[in-house]
C-alpha cells in the first residue's frame, strides 16, 4: 500500500450551489483539478484568493456546503473519500485527516478552556483514554507547538491571535493523523513560531510518514519548506512539479507573474527609502511615546485563591519609549503576544495605558477626556489586518466610506459623497462599480482597499496599519502596498507599520523597531537592522524568515 499514493485526485470538480444559477450553466470554482500526494510528503498549493485552493482542501475532507455539486474521484488509502456513510467520515475526519483553518475561531469555543478543547477531542475518538492520560497527551501535544502546561486552564480570548493558531495546529496534532491540510496556517504567526511549527509539522511529515497539503499565498515559505507546488488559477491546476523547477523555471504566464511580484517584495526598495529618508531628515516627532506601560492581571480562579495562588501579571507593553518622525514610516516588528496589537490599541486610547504617555502633535492622549479623543480620532487612523474588522456587511462600500465623515461632521452631504466618489477613484475601485456594493461582493484585495480608504477619508496624519497584506496572495499584496506608499507621497501621511513579515517590512519601511516581551529591543534603519543585527532576538527573526535565493 505504501507503494501507492496516500491520496489520489482525479478530474475533481466543485461547484457551489449549481441550483440557483438562473441560466443552469455550472460554474466550476475547482475545474478538472487532478495531482497525487504521497505518504511523508509536503505539497504545497498557491494561487490568488478566489482560485479554488480553499475549496480543493475542504472537498477533500468533504467540508463542503450541502447544495454543492462534487465530480471526480478523491481516494484516501485507496478507498473514495465521497462514499464514506456518516460513521466512517466522522472517524476519517481527526483520525486520518485533520484540517487547520486560517482563521482558529473557527475551531475554537470561546466557552471552552483550551484544555478541554484538547480533552474533549481525544476523549471523541479515543474513549478508552482515561481523563490523565487525556491530559498528559494534550500536554505533550500543546508543547511541541510552544504552549506551555501553565496555560492549559485558560479562554481562546487571552491568548493572541497566533496563540491561537498554534492551539489549533495542536488540536489536528492530538490524533496523530496521516494527512493535514493546512489552509493559511501561519497567516497569523510571526516568522520564528510559523518556522518553528512548520519544522515540526514537516519533520513529523518524514517521521510519521504523514503528508501535509500546505494551502499558503507566502511563496518563499512554501518553497523552503515543501517538495512540490501546485498552482492554481481560475479552479485549475496550471502548474504542478518539484520546489526547485516551478520556482526558478516556471512554464505557465500566471506562476511567471505571481514569482515576478513575490521576488518585487523580497528586494528592498531602496529609491523608496531614498526619498523617504529625504523627508525625514527634519526628524520632528509626531508620536512620542514615554515610559508607556500596558499591564493585565489574569485572575485566579476560586480553587486557585484558596491554594493561595497570587494573579499573574502580564506585562504586553513594558516601559516603553519610541518616537516616530512625521512623513516616516516605522515598522514594528515582533512574535505574536509581543504587545505589538496591544501597543496600537493603546496608541489609540482604545484601552487606557496603565502609565505613561502617548505625545501625538505635542498633546498627551492620557490625560484627555473620551470626548476630545473622540475628536483626536480623525487625526490617528487604522487599518486593520482583516477588512471585516472595519466593514459592517449591511453597509454598501459608499456608505461605509462616508460613514467617518459623518461622524466627525466633516462636510455636507454633495461635499462628502464628491470626496468617496474621489477617494475610491485614488485606490483603484471606480465609484460608477463599487460605491453601492457590499463588502461580500469583493475580493479580499478590493475590501482592503474600501479599509484603506475609509481609513484615509478624514485626512489623518498619522496611520496605523496593523498586518493590512498579511491574508492578501502575492500579487494582490504587492499592488496593495505599492498603493499605500503612492498615499503617503500623495496625502503626506505617517505610518506606523506593524507586521511579522520581514520581507514586507523591509520593503515598506525607513526604520524598523523590534518588539519582544512589551519592549523594543531594537530600533534603526531599516537596512542597518537587516545587515547588522544587534540584539539577538532580531538575529533570530532574521534567521527565521524564509528566503528567496536571487
């Protein structure tokens, strides 16, 4: 059996609900897609958003909605994935193959502590397990994902987005199974955790003789860490082969351009810094933070108060001190739970700093009242890294971008929708198509591009951008970036660029601030730091980040 692939596609289709569509012509989203993947191997899959990749990983593990229409054949271990009855899809789905999705809400109860999540999985599939030898397996499992035994009682809402994530990964780790799919499961990690559990899950690929089916738009990690790449375009698979032939002799004209724009990124763009540096020589500070603390207090439970257990401390932003110049742009740059998000919130005065001050414009934040800060707002904006976070799906897109204005009652009506209808045309979506869309109806390029828009509406100074390209494919990633510098230049702005792609960071930014523990353990010019690391977490990261080799 070893001899033969673990799993066998074969002219798969997929087509969501094939009924409703008025002219009953059938729109495959997965178009006659066929690849082997074999045990102990790691396959990597790329292509834009909307390509199919996501619908290929959830046909497999038959995840797909009910009206659904599904052709062709999808063998595990030789038997057809689509003629499991219930009980047997229930026990390949954990056992032999395990999902990880991009986003670890979707697998997480926020009632549930993570323990039980690991718990209650194992005791499904595995009843015979007692609720101790459970919980030592849930142990060992969260450690190989860095989780330590401390934090086994706690809510998906006090860890961090790639806490979460790695919780995740552990939970499709617990049944040891033969395939994981992963969908975009380092979206949300920074460089060294994405590098340190892709290492795991494809040394435990070799040693289990596992396969992992590696769903990713970040072609450098997908190069140095998987055996062959597929690429996917428009539902079909338009190139297929080992890392080292797609990546420096590719055939078709799409995987040409997606390498053409992900190589774009891995330079550094040295006329941008030229001319940024050129600005910033003046070195007036519009942000100066000072001595800026950020504390929580996990409270210990009942049991935990009689056992005298003291509540812990959590330190997210730790006595800091940063200045960043006006017309520059300042990349901070950490591991996930390093306080960067945290920072920005605070920054925002979206949560007060437990001490310290946040000087914007030569006026600290803490000591005014909600009311003026309210007012401050349209001064200091954010884009988010997922547009949801800021798009309310029963607003068009004109509405949504008007919205600020109206708010901070800037202008009339005729005045404001001029200026949408303006903003709009400045990002590259034209007024006449968009302006009375919903976010539903866009591409995740096109709703970060409203964000950014709605986020430029009110003529702010300073702009936080918090991972704005990290869910974005390659191409799409570099046009959104090109376009936030075309902005800068043009509305003369100052970004606070927090990311954990260094390559991203490196492109974009003047100077670079690294974060580790709530502190900044290095601040300089962007290329100084990546040539002459100092401190040796920034090494670290460096080290961590995977490459193209030129």
């Amino acid at each position: 059996m070893m001899n033969s692939p673990l799993l066998e596609i074969k002219n798969l289709q997929v087509a969501y609900d094939a009924t409703n569509n008025d002219e009953n012509v059938i729109i495959w989203v997965v178009n006659n897609v066929s690849f082997d993947l074999n045990y102990g191997e790691v396959l990597g899959l790329v292509g834009e958003s909307g390509c199919g990749k996501s619908t290929l990983g959830r046909a497999i593990i038959r995840l797909l909605p009910e009206k659904s229409k599904v052709e062709g054949v999808a063998n595990f271990q030789g038997k057809g994935i689509f003629t499991y009855d219930n009980q047997a899809l229930r026990q390949f789905r954990g056992e032999a193959v395990a999902l990880v999705f991009q986003d670890p809400m979707t697998r997480l109860n926020p009632l549930m502590t993570i323990g039980d999540h690991c718990i209650e999985t194992l005791k499904a599939h595995q009843p015979q397990l007692s609720t101790k030898e459970a919980k030592e397996k849930a142990l060992s499992t969260l450690a190989t994902v860095k989780i330590s035994p401390d934090r086994f009682n706690q809510y998906p809402h006090e860890f961090s987005g790639g806490m979460r994530q790695r919780v995740a990964i552990a939970l499709a780790l617990l049944l040891e199974p033969k395939l994981i799919v992963a969908d975009e499961p380092t979206t949300s990690l920074d460089v060294t955790i994405a590098s340190e559990i892709l290492d795991e899950l494809t040394a435990l690929c070799r040693d289990r003789d596992m396969a992992l089916l590696l769903i990713s738009h970040d072609l450098a990690m997908v190069g140095k860490y998987c055996d062959r790449i597929g690429v996917m375009y428009q539902g079909k698979m338009v190139e297929i082969g080992k890392v080292e032939e797609v990546m420096y002799s590719p055939n078709h004209k799409y995987t040409k351009s997606l390498l053409a724009a992900a190589f774009h990124l891995h330079k550094s763009s040295e006329v941008v810094i030229e001319e940024s540096h050129n600005k910033t020589q003046e070195k007036i500070p519009l942000l100066s933070l000072k001595n800026l603390k950020q504390y929580y207090s996990l409270e210990t439970n009942f049991i935990e108060q009689i056992l005298g257990k003291k509540s812990q401390i959590i330190k997210a932003v730790d006595d800091l001190n940063l200045e960043i110049w006006a017309g520059e742009i300042l990349g901070l740059v950490g591991e996930s739970g390093c306080g960067k998000s945290t920072l920005s919130r605070t920054i925002l005065q979206l949560i007060r700093a437990t001490s310290g001050e946040v000087n914007f414009d030569n006026q600290d934040l803490t000591t005014l009242a909600e009311r003026e800060i309210r007012a401050l707002r349209k001064e200091i904006q954010m884009i988010f890294q997922d547009p949801h976070a800021c798009l309310n799906p029963m607003m068009t897109v004109g509405e949504s971008i008007i919205e600020p204005l109206l708010i901070h009652e800037l202008g009339n009506n005729q005045e404001n929708q001029q200026r949408v209808e303006a903003m709009l045309n400045r990002v590259g979506l034209n007024p006449q198509e968009y302006y009375n869309r919903y976010p539903k109806e866009l591409s995740g390029g096109q709703q970060q591009r409203v964000a950014i828009a709605r986020a430029l509406i009110t003529n702010p100074k300073l702009v936080i951008c918090d991972e704005p390209v990290s869910m974005l494919d390659a191409t799409i990633q570099a046009q959104v970036l090109d376009l936030i510098l075309e902005l800068k230049k043009e509305f003369n702005l100052t970004y606070l660029f927090i990311t954990h792609d260094l390559s991203v960071a490196r492109f974009l930014c003047d100077r670079i601030a690294i974060m580790n523990g709530g502190k900044i353990v290095e601040l300089g010019e962007t290329e100084t730091v990546f040539n002459h690391p100092q401190h040796h977490y920034t090494k670290t990261l460096l080290a961590s980040a995977p490459k193209f080799s030129f």
